[in-house]
C-alpha cells in the first residue's frame, strides 16, 4: 500500500472514554478507541457534525470512509475517581443535584496514527500547529494538547516475530507470545458509529497498559503491521 502516514500525540490533564455499558457509575477506556479519533480528527479538520439541529448527530462519519487510525498508550496508565455534580432530573424536588462517579485517566498521552482519505487534510493542519474546533479526551472539559510528530511513508513490517507498541485489533489467527509480551490486557471497544451515532461495529483489542512493554506476535493472520518512525504499529481496518 502506497501511502503516508501522519502521526501526533494528544495529551492533557485528564481523559475520559466512557464505557457504553455504564450505568450509574462512569467507567473509562484506557485509550481512545476509533469512534472517539474519528471524532478528533473531525475536530481538528472542521468537519461540522449536525449537532447543532439533533444531539446525536455525528454528520462527520460520512468522510471517514477509506481512513485508518492506529493509537499507542505513551505513558503509563494512573486512574483517578471523582465525583461530578449532575442536576437530578427525574427527583429534582426532592434533591435538586446529584453526585455520579467518574473513573479518569490522569496525566494521559497517546501516540495517534492516521491514514487514507482524511490522512493529507489532518496533516496540513496538524504542521501549521492549529485546528478548527477544540479537540478533547473523550468529554469537552478534557481539553487536549496536541503535538505533531510528523508524516511517514507506508512501510510494512515483513519479520516472523513482531514486537507492536501499540494497541493491537485482534484477528483470529493471531499468536500471541504472551510470557514474552509480560501479560496483556483484552478489551472490546466500539469501532465505527453511522452519522446518528449509532454504534455499527467492535472490535476486541489487546493492549499493553505499560509503554515500557511490547504486544510480541508470532503469527499476526490478517493484521497490518507497518512501521511508523521507530514505532510498530498494528492497524485498525479502513472505516
């Protein structure tokens, strides 16, 4: 595959990628799974989302068509819990505010890569160092910090065995050397919304929650592997 691949890093205080199974507590994912990079990317680039006319709009889906996204964890993973006040809108007489926990990520960075359609529009704006509107770790009060690490070409990884620093969608006929990888951790995370927000597909992932350590693969079935810079990078398929 011919191609360039743009590459930058999203940071910030904290962040925090609701689980969608959650209820009265919040829970995070540890990184931002496709759907919430769909959405940075759409931020970054001003690709208006409809939401101004229904809230769950997500207008922006229709030009992620034929871009892929890979995410690294780049340091290590500290969770923090709070607890937010919310207005109480089903007993507001009785109490009028409540309070929900919420699971954080705090101090987090990562690692985003990005290719295919959407690839040249990001990284115009990406090295010009601005966006157009705020892009954010999941809710809009995690504001995040983005720093450009630059553009690579499309370079496939051919070796046997394969060290991946970054988070790895899994395949069936993925062999894992899990004594070598120091254990993994295993995720379902959703993968692509339609242009009202309604989830259409997850992916189960694997990931290692220390940058320090690599997913190390035998076999890897059907899964790109390329490398981007010093970094081996295992990518999610095309929206």
């Amino acid at each position: 595959m011919n191609s360039t691949v743009t590459v930058f890093e999203a940071s910030g205080s904290i962040a925090m990628f609701r689980k969608p199974y959650t209820t009265t507590s919040s829970v995070s994912f540890a990184f931002p799974p496709p759907t919430a990079i769909a959405g940075m990317i759409a931020a970054i680039t001003g690709i208006e989302n409809g939401s101004g006319k229904d809230a769950s709009n997500a207008h922006y889906w229709q030009y992620m068509n034929g871009t892929r996204v890979a995410v690294r964890i780049m340091d290590e993973l500290k969770w923090q819990k709070h607890s937010l006040n919310f207005t109480n809108t089903k007993d507001p007489q009785k109490n009028p505010r409540i309070q929900v926990k919420h699971q954080f990520v705090g101090s987090p960075r990562y690692r985003i890569y990005v290719a295919g359609e959407m690839e040249k529009r990001l990284r115009d704006l990406l090295e010009s160092a601005c966006f157009i509107y705020t892009p954010c770790l999941g809710t809009a009060y995690a504001i995040a910090d983005l720093h450009y690490i630059g553009s690579f070409p499309w370079q496939p990884v051919v070796d046997d065995l394969i060290g991946v620093d970054s988070v790895v969608p899994w395949d069936e006929d993925l062999d894992v050397d899990v004594l070598r990888s120091e254990g993994i951790f295993r995720e379902i995370v959703p993968f692509k919304f339609d242009q009202e927000r309604t989830l259409i597909e997850s992916k189960t992932v694997l990931y290692q929650p220390s940058p320090k350590n690599k997913i190390y693969l035998r076999q890897r079935g059907g899964l790109d592997v390329t490398q981007c810079g010093e970094d081996v990078v295992a990518w999610f398929p095309p929206w």
